[in-house]
C-alpha cells in the first residue's frame, strides 16, 4: 500500500483520495464553485491541509463536515480513507420532513400569486 503521508496535501486531492468525490476534477470543481471551505475560510483547490484541519463540503445538497486525521495524497481503499477523517456532519432530515416539503411540477409555469402568498407564509417570510 503506497500512501504518501506528508505533512500536508492539496485540499481537492485529498477530498478525492478520501472518497468525498469520485473524481478529483470534481473535488476542484467544488472548491472553484465555493462549496468548500478549510477551518471557516472560502479553499481554492491549492490550499494545504493537514492533521486537524476543519474541511466543510457540499455535497449532493448536503453539507458534510470532517477534520482531517491523516493528509493523503493517493486514493486509497474505503476502510484506509475512513481512517483518515472523523466525520462531523449533521444526520441527514428525516425523510416525514423532506417528504412535507412542497414541491412543484416541472412545466407547471409560474406560480399565481396565491400560490406565492402561501409559499412566502410557508417559509415565514
């Protein structure tokens, strides 16, 4: 097994050797979008991590967050990679919430102004 355990590793290549994505031109792509952030600040692909560092990633509309424990560069089988995070996330909302959200039909048009009056009462806006 060929694990490069530096001090620090390039935040895109490790999410990628962790498996929080399954390619690494897509762990780039989220840190260009803005979806990741190191220790509370906006990362670009280059940023340096290492061994306590907060990661928080957005993920398929989820929002994952893991400390790093062990900086890898190569992506390594699933039980190595879950040895080097601790994974911090929030549980996922129950499927009774996500079911109660309302949702519109694609091609249903614009909503009425009704239709906005009772969305806008429902978020509490």
């Amino acid at each position: 097994m060929t694990t490069s355990t530096a001090a620090s590793v390039r935040v895109d290549s490790w999410m990628w050797a962790v498996r929080l994505f399954k390619t690494r031109s897509q762990s780039a792509a989220a840190c260009r979008s803005g979806h990741v952030r190191v220790n509370g600040a906006p990362a670009k692909a280059s940023v340096q991590v290492g061994p306590g560092d907060e990661v928080r990633v957005r993920v398929a509309g989820h929002d994952r967050i893991v400390v790093v424990v062990r900086p890898i560069a190569k992506r390594v089988g699933a039980p190595v990679a879950a040895q080097c995070l601790v994974d911090n996330s929030p549980p996922p909302p129950s499927p009774e919430l996500v079911a109660s959200i309302p949702r519109r039909d694609r091609g249903a048009g614009r909503p009425t102004k009704r239709e906005r009056r009772e969305m806008e009462k429902f978020r509490g806006v």
